[in-house]
DNA sequence: TTGAAAGCGCTACCAG
DNA sequence: CTGGTAGCGCTTTCAA
C-alpha cells in the first residue's frame, strides 16, 4: 500500500480548477483570482498538498541548494564558522547541502557529486579542492569558494580567507612590543597549510625585529598536542618567556601545561593564541589571541552565491584578523 | 550567453547512441555492453557531463536526501553529535540538507519546507516539533525523529534519547557515594528541557538517599552562567562541598569560579558535569561527568531513515548514560 | 483569469 | 544489448 504522494492534479480535481490553476495558487505574484485561490489552499490543506520541490527545481533549471563541504564540524573553530554561514544562507533563502569529508582525496570526489544537485554554489572549508576538479565545476556554471584558507598557486575558483600570514606578523609584533623576549612557537604546520602561513609570518616579522625563535614544536591540531610541546619547551634549560600558539586550541595545552608545571602566565610565561573561539574568553584561560574575521569572511563568501562564474570571474579575498588582548601576554605600556 | 547544461541528449548525439544508453551507461548494474559504456563514458567527460540528480529525484519518486534540523551547531554537545550524524548518513549513502533554526517557533515553518525536498527522514535536534506538524509529516510518509530529548505527552513520531533523567539519578548515586554531603545544583531548567529531566532525576534520588539539596541556581546554558552560579553557591555562609551541574559547560563556569575562590578541588568542592565533551577530558579542567551515548543515539536513529512510518510504526527509544569518572569528585573507596 | 499543451532531464518499460 | 516511447510533478507559454 505505498500511499502516493499527492499531486497538483489531485488537488485540481477536487478544487474543480485545471492543474495550471494550482499551480498558481502556489506561486506568489501569479494571476489567479481570489475565489480560485481559495478554494485550491482548501482543497490542498484538505488533501496535505505541498508542491514537490524535486519538480519546481527540475522545471525551473535552477533551484536554492548550496553545498557547503567540510572536514570537521567538531573543530570549534569551524562549527562557528558553519554555524554563520548557514544563518546567512537561510536568511538568504538558501538550502544548505552539507558534506562532511575526512581525507584529502575525497574533497575531489564529493565535488562532482554535488555539482550533480545543481547546487549554485560550492563552499568548501577544512582543505583546498584540486584545480581540475575545481575548473570543472566552474565551467558547469557552480561558482566555488573555498573558505578561510589561502591557496597557493594557480587556482581558478573563488578564496576568501583570513590573511593568516598577517597574523602571525601581528603575533610577533604584540609578543615583542610586550616585552618578551625569548619566544618559541607551538604548531601545527605539518597537518595544517593555514598554520604554515601563520608561521611564515611569525617567524619573518620575528626576523624583521632582531629576534630569533627561542624553540619549535609542531604537532597535531589538538588540545593534548599544545600540552605536550609545551611541557617539552618550558621544562628544557632555557625556557622560552613566550609561546605563539597558532591556534587556541594548541593554546588551551600550553596554557594547562604552564599551569601544571606552576608558572605564572603571563609574568614566567606568556601565551599567544590564534582564532579567538569563545573559549579564550573565558576566565579559566583569558587568552590574548588574534581574532578571525569569521563574519567577515562569510559576508564576503555570500556574494558570490547565485552569481555565475561566467560573469563574476573568480575572486581572491584576504581578510585582516586583528590582535585581542586578555590576561595571558604582558600589557605593552 | 546563458550556457545550458549538457544533457544525456548531448552525449548521446556525440557518442552515436541513443539517450537510454546514456543512461544505462550511468547506471551501476545496467545491461550495455563495455564499448557502448566505454564510448558514452568517453563523449561525457569530453563535454564535461554528468548525470542530473534532480531529474533522477523526480523520476524514481525517491531520493537519498534527509533533513537535519537544528537549533546550534556551535553549541559544543550538538556539534558532536552532528558530526556523528552527518558521518554515519553519508556513509549510508544520504544526503543531509542541514537547517538552523534559532527560535522554537520556527521549527514548525521549517518542517513543511523541509518536507518540500522529499527527504527520506527528517532529525531534530535542539527542539521538539509540534506533534501536529509532526503528524502531517508522517501522513506524508517522512519518518520524524526527535534526537536526545524526551518528548512528554501525546507525540506521534520517533523519540530517541539519551536517558537524562537517568543521568541525573547516577549523578545523584555518584555524589552521595564518593562522600558528598551538602550537594547544589547549577542547571538551566529554564531554557532547556533536558535539563529539566536531568534536574528531576537527580532530585528524586538525592531525596530518596535521604538528603537534601544545598543550594540552587539556574541560568543560561552557557559558560558565563556556570561561573556566575558556583560563584553565589561558593561564596555563601553554608559553602556546598559538591556542585552537580546540569552540562559540562556549566561546569567549566562552575570549576573557573571555585579556582578563582582559592578552593581545592574535590577536596573543598567536588564538581560533576553532563554531556562528557571532549574538553571535559583536558588536563586544565579533568572533569567527572555523565557520559551521553551519543553514538548509540545516532545509530538508532539511523535504523529509521528510509522506512516508511506506515511500516515502521514511531518508535521511543531511551538510551542510559554512564558516569565517568576524572578528578573533580571525589574518588568513592 | 483560465485551461490545454509542451516540455524540464531523466529512467523504465517496451519491442526489436 | 539496444532504441523508441511514455511519463515523474511541476511551470509556463499560448489561446481562449
């Protein structure tokens, strides 16, 4: 007994009007009178009517779904960056299509996948998809965006990001205009391109400003990486006065190693960290860190949505972070 | 200069077939021989096609979308749970079309917008749908599934949940067990109804343990509120020597206030959470907590997707906690 | 304002 | 194995 759905014809048939008229009913500035209207909204709430939208979107060649693909929707950082995203898209009138995916291979797959669904755009965080598969998509007419990453050489879709490399000049900046000294970094480069620019930054406005790097640890991502590399650099002989941590996360594990080995943070030991999650403000952590420019960044990734590539050629955005100061780094006078 | 799509048509004029063979070319057990597939295959990426999913949707009267309603994805616990749920989804070959919604109201506009999309189930989370609205779903064939709250009362869907009220009684047991003697509780009964069971649970067993309750706050579901809640309880005449609160983030709240009044814990003040996320396991915060099952959860829900609710009749499925047991309470011997 | 008819791009059923 | 044909449920001309 597969109860078939019910159609415009059925509710035709009942409201005594043609399919046409119902449709019409449906649609908002169409010419129907009142009275016919009526009676079809009736016979329609009577009959649980709702038009299929699988059918307006295959009639109209173009429909609101957008595919917004991510890696980790648990990663704090990128939850509130979904989290923004999706509030402007539906206030946008759009549907959101999520796919969340592991590996690196498979942002290459899942594209074609959902250019298949007619999309009208593409967003992608948590990895750069590859320039071929990329173009392909462009050229079906599906604008791509990745977002909050930068992509280095030759690319051919929309990037709109954070300038992570000007963060880590800034970090470098604040650390020394407070007065530390011997600085070491916390990372993450070798899973995390994001973190890579960050670095660049950091290490090059460091150089730019006398100083040397006082110690490296790279790991992963992770709350208990950030403690491990922290224990190792300020229980070694010449512990580091500083720590830029290239993101809160890693920050978080400096900050409860520096803690469990009883420094004092920031006057043993300051903390530096990166994206300004909710957590950093905290009172438990009050972490100084620079701030992602999240809304910012969505702002910018929403005009691209609708616009074909064909007349809106591919952009590169770099948005500026800017420093938040909170207990963990000495106050510059 | 509105380029059309490729169609199965243009294929099939270069590759010297006919549609159907397209078609079958493109579909995984279909009976074409290797040279017509090969050749189809060869003329589609030469023109950069790629089969129509929503033409597919309309025509096999089925599709492998579902929805997934939800009220905060960068609420720490549902991202999790998210997460979990978009894994497991795809993996069976589904399709999330993801929706927020912020305020009660809009979970009942959203459902027949959802409906709309034909999906094959619908998850929410962060609220509970008006059962009407609910029904009108299921009389059209879509299951409803309510994830990891208790729905009260007449409700017409699937319900599956975390135990909470169960979660409030192992609190309670746990408490009391490890030595805890003047017990108050942090929660946000107000804004959330999980907490509310969670509330219930905990207050009925501490009763029938034969005590009482030492303080009360309620608040927002946040951090802050925490903080501000253990700081009033703590700072009180008759201090509580242990704080159940109502999630982990208020218990982060609740752990930053005791730190901040110099208070040892557990020895001063023990503090146990709910929800057991991921940061409840940091070394800063170590904290004891009740453990919501949200695989389980999810792998339930997932066992409805698909099926018809005519043959699948909706189904309430609780799922127990455990608590888990870090450095925040004190150890029972 | 209304209804009839022609598709949107595809799959499924039929003969061949 | 293959090509024609008939729709999926809807919107949109086009006449009336």
């Amino acid at each position: 007994m597969s109860k078939r759905r019910t159609t415009a014809d059925d509710v035709a048939r009942v409201a005594g009007v043609s399919r046409s008229a119902v449709s019409r009913a449906f649609t908002p500035g169409a010419s129907v009178s009142e009275d016919t209207r009526q009676r079809v909204r009736q016979a329609a709430t009577q009959l649980g009517y709702a038009p299929n939208a699988i059918a307006r979107m295959l009639i109209k060649r173009q429909n609101n779904l957008v595919g917004v693909v991510m890696s980790d929707p648990a990663n704090t950082f990128l939850s509130h960056l979904l989290t923004r995203l999706l509030d402007r898209l539906q206030g946008a009138g759009y549907f959101p299509l999520l796919f969340r995916v592991s590996r690196r291979e498979d942002f290459d797959t899942v594209l074609p996948t959902v250019l298949q669904y007619q999309v009208g755009a593409i967003f992608v965080t948590g990895s750069t998809p590859n320039p071929q598969v990329a173009a392909s998509c462009l050229n079906a007419g599906t604008p791509v965006c990745v977002l909050n990453r930068w992509v280095t050489g030759e690319y051919p879709g929309h990037v709109i990001s954070c300038d992570h490399e000007l963060g880590g000049r800034l970090a470098a900046d604040e650390l020394v205009r407070a007065g530390h000294r011997r600085i070491a970094l916390v990372t993450s480069v070798g899973e995390l391109s994001t973190h890579q620019a960050r670095v660049r930054g950091f290490t090059r406005r460091l150089q730019e400003l006398g100083q040397t790097l006082a110690g490296f640890e790279d790991g992963a991502p992770t709350h208990d990486s950030g403690f491990a590399s922290a224990m190792r650099l300020l229980s070694s002989g010449a512990r580091p006065d500083a720590l830029f941590c290239t993101s809160d996360m890693l920050a978080f594990g400096a900050l409860d190693a520096a803690r469990k080995l009883g420094l004092v943070v920031p006057a043993d030991v300051g903390v530096l960290g990166f994206d300004d999650v909710e957590m950093a403000a905290w009172p438990g952590y009050d972490l100084s860190t620079i701030h992602q420019p999240v809304h910012a960044v969505v702002e910018s990734a929403l005009s691209f949505v609708g616009h074909s590539p064909a007349t809106t050629p591919p952009s590169k955005v770099l948005v500026p972070p800017h420093f938040v100061a909170r207990g963990t780094t000495l106050q510059k006078r």
